[in-house]
C-alpha cells in the first residue's frame, strides 16, 4: 500500500472517529495532532489561580517552564502525550507559587546550617535542650547562635531565657541569642569574647541591661547599637559551607510554597554571596527565584558604595531565577517595628537620603523605603517629591515597606507618585507590645489593609525575616487574615483584616508587582511561569487557626519540582534540565 494511500486511510479514520464517538474519540484525536505535549500535567485538584475572575480550576499543564493550559482534567487530554508526567492531585489544593516581597534572605540564609532555629519551637525548654546539645556536639569556643524569628509569647513558659539558663547549659561556649532586630541575650562567654564588661558604658542607640539591685549585666543587649557590632563578630560560614547552607535555607522556604523573594542584601552580602548565588543557579541548586536589592551599609559616601556595587552587578547574568532589582534605604527610627509614632528625621538623615533619592532617580532603577508610622513617611515623600519633580522616578517603582499606621493622604501621596506599599507581619510577634507603646487606638488598625486595599494602591506581602519576624509566609496569610498575634491575641479590628483569597493575593500576583512580574508570574494562567505548590489542606476551607500550620506537599518552579514530600517523595527532582530561565 502507497504511503499516500496509507495517510488517507488514517485521516479517514479520524474523522469517523470523530463524527461517531464526539466525547473521548475527539479528544484522542486531538490528543494525536499535538505536536509538542506538555512536559508535566496536575490533574483532579483544586487550582486556586488567582487570576483576574479568581477562578477555580482543576487541572493544569505545564511546558518549556510556563503554563500552557488550565481548565478541566478533560481540557488536559489534547496537551498529554506519551512522555508527559501525569501528577494525579486527589482533591489537593494548589496555588501560585508564594512570592514574599520584602525578606532578607541571603543574609540569613548564608549562615542556616550554623544556627539553632526556634521559630517551630513551642516551649523554653525544648529551646534550651538545642543550645545543649549543640553544645556537647561542637568544640568548645564554638559559637552558639539563635536566630531571630521567635517571641516567648509562642512558648508555654510565656517567659525569656536567662544568662544564668545559658551558663548552666554551655559554660564552655558563648551563646547568643537573637531576639527580632530589638536586641539580644548572651552568656557570660558570650559577654567575655565580645569585651563588655560591667564597666561597659551604654553606647548612643543602645543599652548594656543590668540588674537595677547589684548593678549586673543581666546579658541581654538592648538595641542595634549593642547588638549589631557583637553579631558582625560572630564568625561565619565559608563559601563552601554558605552554599549549602543557601540551599538548605531555600529549601525551607520552598517546603513552605515559596518560590519567589524580594530579596534585601544586608552588610554581609556581596559581590562573593551574589556570585555563588549565580553559581548555584547555573548548577540548579538555586530554588527560589532572587529580586534582590542593595543598600549601603558602611560608613562613608552611600552613594559611591552604591556605583561600586552596581559596576560589580553588572558582571553577573541577569534572569529569570536572579536578577538585580534595584535599591532599598532604612533609615534610623523611621523603619523599627516599634518606632516613636513622631519620630523624625536629624537633618543629617534627610540631607543623606535626599542624595541617595537623587541617586536613584538618575539610576533609573526601583527602590524600597521603610517606614512604620505614617509621619516616617510623610518625611520621606517630601524628600521624594522634591527629586522626582526634577528627575520622575517613572516608571520605576517604588515599594513602600511596613506602614503599620498610615493614613488616606499619605496612601494617596505614595499612589501619586507611582509607588506600592508592601505589608509584612511584624506585629504578629509584637502586637502586645506596640498597643502598649502606641496605643490600643492605632494599634488595633495597624496595618488599615482594608482601607489598603479599597485606595487602590498596589499591593504586596511580605514577612521581613528572618531576624526581626518568623520568616513563615503561611504564618503571615494567618494574621492578614485574623489579625491574631502569636499569643493568640485577635489585635486587629475586625473590619480591617482581609478575606484569604485577598491574602494570598496579596503574596502572589500583588508581591509581583514591585517588580515588573504581575505579567509573568503570581498566578496560574497559560504563558506565565510555572511557580505553584501543592499543600497538605485547602487554604481556602481550614479553620483559621490551621493556616499557619500549611505547608507544601509539592513545590515546581518553572516546572521544575524543587520540593516534594510524601505523597509526593516518588516524583523526580528534576523536570526539564537543571538550568531555569
């Protein structure tokens, strides 16, 4: 028989196929008339895609690091071929992959593997029992580190740990433990090594504590400017070490459906961390997508230290998994989680930010200010809109972080000029304690993310962790939603907190748009990159109480899976080659 003949026989058949069955003929055909099938498909779930109708689908597929289809499990039929990877989801919620618009990753993630973690710990003693046993398995001299990320109001003992508690259970060692960015606790070691000494004087910034009675230091170090310098001690991981760490670090992220970060590189990020950053993205060890911002941190002219790092940059790939999003400035009292609602700015301050803005506008870059209290702001606006009526910031964006309390005229004022606000759960760990400072008045609607949301604002989340707040971003769609702190506290009112699919709107589509991503990625729509995760209970139907303990069952990134956990231990690591986009 011709092979003329033979392909006429066949059309034939398909046809006949097609006008006697309709329903799975027509799809088989289909099916066979699909010249490049997808690489992956997820199917019988329940797709949360945060699209512009907040639509529910239930299967998805994905091709080359992008969706290509999303719609029924029958939708799917025509993009399935021979080799594609079927992931059935049994009625499991999926969701965009997690984007935190504002966190210090790289900074804390260089050092991962070298430090305790109490932010799963639920009681002081369990805590105490990791500093001992890192202490009986590590030489002594060794530094023992916890990191921030924790409050004594999540454990049952409601209470702080003591120097005598650390000298008891590591004389040997020095112990440091971080707590938020407000100060730290040491042990006597840890007081020895660092110099300070009951003759210490309290530097400008901060406070040695000591016992009112005998005069003793109670070892904890209250404010940045006693903490800070004990920290930049503390010896860390070399590069060798730092990676694996990174990818550890990332990996924990990635087990909580974070895909992407807004990444803000602190004093011990540079051009070495960001090249090894690219080094494990060329290998595939890079799991979360990096927009990551600078900041000058030494004393000296910002705005050269700016140049030099961005001439460095330059030298390194910019793409998809790591790119150079631009900068970001906190300014002394303006930024702190409990910052003076009237604090105000030294002239100095001004006149320095007022360069670095200039700086900025001629950079043609996006940039991040902090600011927790709406006169923080005002200060920095004035500051904004004197420069950027010479020199307009458009269409760079500018993301204003923290805003505890803000008001309509300001929200306006920052819309005005282009910028975003992205909120961060700070006052999930502290809330008690701000309406004590601040007042329960202003307290209670910090932040007004109703009224956030109705100005029109754009809009992100975020956590700022990893010292200053738990760095969980399941934690932070609980209190955007709840207004609860980790004591259990519902602080927020009521009428201000957001429904959870406004949340995670916030966290996906909303964190995107800080920079320039809205279009590519923060939600499950065909020709967006493919970031999603699966979780282990529906976001959208778990008593509230449960939100916080959401994890992912299965994170992709760019098609690629980058965490999987029973049920999903048996799918591949890799999915499409190790280098993403």
């Amino acid at each position: 028989m011709s092979f003329t003949l033979k392909r006429w026989m066949w059309i034939a058949l398909l046809a006949a196929m097609t006008a006697c069955g309709g329903g799975s003929e027509a799809d088989f055909a289909s099916s066979l008339a699909v010249k490049a099938p997808a690489e992956m498909v997820l199917r019988g779930g329940k797709i949360i895609t945060v699209d512009g109708e907040s639509s529910i689908k239930e299967a998805v597929a994905i091709r080359d690091g992008r969706f290509i289809a999303v719609g029924t499990n029958r939708d799917m039929r025509p993009f399935t071929g021979q080799h594609t990877r079927i992931i059935e989801l049994a009625g499991r919620t999926v969701i965009p992959g997690l984007i935190d618009s504002h966190v210090h990753a790289t900074s804390s993630c260089l050092n991962w593997d070298e430090e305790i973690h109490w932010e799963r710990t639920r009681s002081l003693i369990d805590g105490l029992k990791q500093i001992e046993s890192a202490a009986k398995s590590k030489p002594p001299g060794t530094w023992l580190v916890v990191g921030g990320g924790w409050v004594p109001t999540q454990f049952t003992e409601r209470r702080f740990p003591s120097r005598a508690e650390l000298d008891a259970i590591a004389p040997q060692h020095p112990v440091y433990i971080q707590y938020l960015n407000q100060g730290a606790l040491l042990n006597s070691t840890a007081l020895a090594a660092a110099g300070i000494t009951r003759a210490s004087a309290d530097p400008t910034g901060g406070r040695f504590e000591r016992n009112p009675n005998s005069g003793e230091l109670t070892g904890w170090l209250q404010g940045g400017a006693t903490w800070e310098p004990v920290y930049d001690k503390i010896p860390r991981a070399p590069l060798n070490k730092a990676r694996e760490s990174l990818k550890n670090c990332f990996h924990e992220l990635n087990r909580l459906a974070i895909t992407s970060v807004g990444d803000l590189h602190g004093r011990n990020v540079g051009f070495a961390q960001r090249r090894l950053l690219n080094d494990m993205r060329s290998t595939g060890d890079l799991t979360v997508r990096i927009n990551f911002y600078i900041s000058a941190y030494d004393a000296g002219d910002s705005v050269e230290q700016l140049r030099s790092a961005m001439a460095e940059i330059k030298q390194l790939p910019q793409n998809d998994m790591l790119r150079f999003a631009g900068f970001y400035e906190a300014l002394p009292n303006i930024d702190d989680a409990l910052a003076d609602p009237k604090a105000a700015l030294t002239p100095a301050a001004k006149e320095n930010f007022r360069r670095l803005a200039q700086f900025f506008a001629e950079s043609e870059r996006s940039f991040r200010v902090e600011a927790t209290h709406d006169t923080g702001a005002r200060q920095l606006l004035d500051i904004l809109e004197e420069v950027n009526a010479a020199t307009p910031f458009a269409p760079r964006r500018i993301g204003f972080a923290h805003l505890e309390s803000v008001t309509p005229e300001t929200v306006a004022r920052i819309k005005k000029l282009g910028g975003g606000i992205s909120v961060q759960d700070r006052l999930v760990m502290t809330g008690e304690r701000n309406a004590e400072l601040w007042g329960l008045a202003l307290a209670s609607e910090a932040p007004p993310l109703r009224a956030l949301l109705e100005s029109g604002v754009p809009l992100g989340a975020g956590s700022d962790g990893f010292l200053a707040v738990n760095y969980s971003p399941m934690l932070s769609l609980w209190w955007l939603t709840t207004g609860k702190t980790m004591a259990g506290t519902a602080l927020r009112v009521r009428e201000q907190n957001l429904t959870r699919e406004e949340a995670l709107r916030l966290y996906t589509v909303g964190s995107a748009w800080f920079s320039f991503d809205e279009g590519r990625k923060g939600s499950i729509e065909p020709g967006k990159l493919a970031d999603l995760a699966v979780l282990n209970a529906d976001y959208i139907t778990v008593p509230d109480d449960q939100v916080r303990a959401l994890e992912s069952l299965l994170t992709i990134v760019g098609g690629r899976v980058v965490y999987a956990a029973a049920p999903y231990k048996q799918v591949e690591k890799e999915v499409g080659g190790k280098n993403q986009r």
